[in-house]
C-alpha cells in the first residue's frame, strides 16, 4: 500500500492547503458580509413559504399573471405591518419605556382599591383592606430594591430602542417576499437539488416536511397570535387600560409559547368589571372572551393538524430569536428552531428503521 508521501507531493499537499484556506476565507467573508441581512433574509423566505398558497390562488384568479399577484399581496402585506402592527408595536415601546421608568425610580404605578369594591356583599370590605395593603407594601417594597431594578429596566429601555430597526427589518422582509413569490418555482427546485446532495433518499421528504413546519407554525401558532393580539389589544384601548400595548405584546408572547391569553385577559376583565358601568363592562368581556378563544378556532382551520413540536422549543426559540435578532427574532426564533427540531426528529426515525433492515440483511 502506497504511503500519503507517495500519493501526493509536498507541492501538492501546499496547493491542497492554500485553496482550502482560499475556499475558508471566501466563505467566512461571505457569511460576514450577509450576516446582517440573515434575519431579514430569514424572515422573508418564511413569508414567502407561508403565504405561497395564498399567492398560487391569487395569481390564478388574476389570470394566471404572478407579478401581478405578488404585488397585490405585498401591498396587502405591508398595510398590515404599517397599520395595525406598527400601531400596537409603538404602544408597547410607550408602555415599556414608562414601566422601565418607574422601575428605574421605584415609583411604581399601582391603583389603589376602588371604593365599590367595600360596597360589595359578604368579601368587599375584606378585599378592600387586603387590597389596599397589597398596594401599600408593593409600592414600599419596590422603592427598596429600586437600585437592584436599573440593570432591568436599561436592558427594557434597549429593547424599545430597538423597535425602529425591528419594524425597518419587517418592511425590508415584505419587500424581499414580494420578490420571491414569482420564483417560486425555481426556489424550490434549488432546494431540492441541494437537500438531493446531502439526503437523496429523503430529500423530497425533507422538503415537505420543512415547508409543512413553516406554515404550520407561521400560521397556526405566529399568525394566530398576532391576530390574538392586535384584537386584544383593541379591547385593551376601548377598556381605557394603561399599558394597553405593552399588555398586547403580554398576549402575543403568551400565545406564542402556547400559554394562552388568558393569563392576561382574565385578570383585565376583573378590573373592567370594577371599573366600567355594567353594560360597557359586559361588551367588552363578551369581545375578550372571544378573542381568548379564539385560538382555538384558528388553530385546527390554519394548521389542518395538530404541532408535533413541544412547547418549550417553541419558548426556547422565542427567547433565543429575540436574544440574538431583536424584535424580529421573536416571530423567526420559533419557526426555525421548530423546523430544525422537525427535521432532526424525522432524520433519527428513519435511521432507526433502516438500521435494522441493514441487519437483517447482512445476515
């Protein structure tokens, strides 16, 4: 057998070393280079995937003209992003920086018992005076560990900050998703040809199955969650609750993570019920109870099955999507984890079943 010194040469072996260092430069400045526009990119390919359905209808409604079509959807797409999602979005910037203000001070904004409570029969004066001294020995406890709280509320005050590039990141996606639907096609067969190198026998496996998790989760778990949102947050403004959008943003995250709204509507239909009128009261906690149980409507409509996906990767890549992208990375953060987790799941079942078939018939 021929030794390595005898295959290859010393001047082979310094050309071998120097294209491979080459090909690692190149592909390290590339990924520099793109690194900015990753989630931009990110979060377009997954609007393109999730709304493709959308534009293959639209565009055979408009007579077979997709340029057409994805300009109508983009459009669409950016009304909603400028509209309603920038509206609840500069809510909750105003709710987050006023909150960080009051931790940073320690002068938290907490309402005191409302004087219907005492007139309520049997529990009213009791919770009267339980709530006023909740009320008086949280004020007092966060003006102690107020000093303990600055770190907190500058990490809050820089999240708000950044929802300027984070809703500049979201107009930048829309744009580069109306781009993509009229190559679809073409997208799709590239992917294919490269999953083909790494996977052939799975490769169309893994495609649908990617493509599956994609829309699953951007519209059965993403979508319904900012519908869940915007609404409650609209009942939030008519209720005349402070912090309405940053409430809003409570619901969204809640949602997402699969916790339910409820968490936060329950405790906001009580305080309506003490300080609205009956009628203004019972309106909005019909329309709240609807948009709680609205998750439940949407999500077997949109998704057509149920999430393989367990919960806390879903958490875990909300948390890290944000940690690592911003705001943007709350809605991609789940999506890609769950597509990853999706993907590797499949990948182990199937060399579980072919490994035994590999015994077997060695033997």
């Amino acid at each position: 057998m021929k030794t390595l010194r005898q295959l290859f040469s010393t001047s082979d072996v310094v050309q071998l070393v120097i294209r491979l260092g080459l090909l690692a430069l190149l592909i390290l400045w590339t990924l520099l280079i793109i690194r900015p526009f990753v989630p931009i990119l990110t979060w377009s390919a997954v609007l393109a995937v999730a709304f493709y359905p959308v534009f293959s209808w639209l565009a055979k409604c408009l007579g077979g003209h997709p340029r057409t079509a994805a300009v109508l959807l983009t459009f669409t797409m950016l009304g909603i992003v400028i509209g309603p999602a920038a509206w609840l979005g500069l809510s909750a910037v105003e709710g987050v920086r006023e909150l960080a203000g009051q931790l940073g001070s320690g002068d938290l904004a907490l309402q005191a018992a409302p004087e219907r409570i005492r007139d309520w029969p049997l529990v009213g004066p009791q919770l009267y005076d339980l709530w006023n001294q909740a009320y008086t020995n949280i004020r007092a406890a966060v003006r102690e560990v107020a000093p303990y709280l600055k770190p907190i509320a500058g990490m809050m005050l820089s999240f708000a900050g950044s929802a300027g590039l984070g809703t500049l990141q979201f107009l930048m996606s829309v744009l580069v998703a109306g781009f993509l639907f009229p190559y679809g096609p073409q997208l799709v067969s590239a992917i294919r040809g490269f999953l083909f190198r790494i996977v052939p026998e799975q490769s169309e496996h893994f495609l649908e199955l990617a493509a599956g998790t994609i829309r699953a989760v951007s519209q059965g778990v993403i979508g319904v969650a900012i519908i869940q949102a915007l609404l409650a947050g609209i009942g939030f403004k008519l209720a005349v609750i402070p912090s309405a959008g940053l409430l809003a943003v409570i619901v969204l995250l809640l949602s997402i993570v699969q916790l339910g709204a409820g968490i936060v509507l329950i405790p906001v239909v009580i305080w309506i019920w003490m300080d609205k009128d009956v009628t203004t009261a019972l309106l909005l906690t019909v329309f709240l109870v609807i948009v709680g149980l609205l998750d439940n409507i949407l999500k077997p409509l949109v998704m057509g099955r149920g999430l393989s996906t367990p919960a806390l990767v879903i958490l875990i890549g909300v948390i890290g999507g944000t940690l690592a992208h911003g705001i943007i990375g709350l809605f991609i953060g789940p999506i890609i984890l769950s597509v990853a987790w999706e993907l590797t799941a499949a990948w182990i079942s199937i060399d579980r079943a072919v490994r035994p078939a590999q015994l077997v018939a060695d033997r």
